[in-house]
C-alpha cells in the first residue's frame, strides 16, 4: 500500500484516536464468527500492522480478550470496534481508519464461515481459514 500520508483513525463519537507507526502489510476481509458478532456486519475488514506500533491518542481503548492471547480494543463510549490484536500483530478494522479508501484490500479470511447468500464480484482470493498472523478462533 503506498498511501504516504498518515495512518490514522478512531472511533464514531472521536474519543479514541490512534496512528499506526508504519505501514501495513495488507488487508482482508474476514467472515468468522467472532468478527460478525463484535462488528454486527456479515464480515469484517481488518488492515495489518505486522509490528503492532500503534500509538493510543486521546481517551484509552477498551480491552476485551475474545480467545486467549486474543485483544479486542473498543471505545467505551460510542462502543466502535478498532482492533484485533494478536502475536504482536495489530489488525486494525478498515472501517475505523480516516481514510479507508487508501487501503487495498486483498483477500478474504474465514471463508468457509461466509454467510449463505453472501455474493462477491472482487475476485480476490478466498482462504478458508486464517491468513497471516494467528487469526481468531471462529465461531459459528
């Protein structure tokens, strides 16, 4: 991804921020149970910071560990999911970055977990379990 601006972003009522302090690996969308259930969405988008140096600004994340040595940040106000944290990865949700559309995503995680109906026209590839990183434990 060569987007030379900042990696930054936060959450819906804007009281935790975040900037990523290198450039991301790449980004998938992910159809686990788990992600469905913290996002309420069918899937998830997540962009991967390999060294997981991200820096917290303004009021502090919430933390929920999901599965062992599995992080879940969040605000605790407005409830907006913001990461997946793991191995000392930081997957940040696509949707909370400032500018999401500077991201390409890449291929699609979990797919064997995909909603029945679910139809997609992108072309990447599907994997149907975790890619990269140790991936969450998905629930059905």
């Amino acid at each position: 991804m060569e987007w030379t601006g900042e990696w930054t972003g936060g959450c819906l009522c804007g009281r935790v921020r975040y900037r990523a302090n290198e450039s991301p690996r790449w980004a998938s969308y992910c159809h686990c149970g788990m992600c469905r259930k913290v996002s309420g969405a069918p899937f998830m988008g997540f962009v991967e910071f390999p060294g997981g140096d991200v820096e917290w600004l303004g009021e502090e994340a919430r933390r929920y560990e999901s599965s062992q040595g599995v992080i879940r940040r969040f605000c605790g106000t407005c409830g907006s999911s913001l990461t997946f944290e793991a191995d000392g990865m930081v997957f940040i949700a696509l949707g909370s970055l400032d500018h999401p559309e500077q991201v390409t995503v890449e291929r699609h995680a979990y797919a064997a977990s995909r909603l029945p109906g679910l139809m997609f026209v992108d072309d990447l590839p599907d994997f149907p379990g975790p890619v990269g990183g140790k991936g969450g434990r998905p629930i059905d």
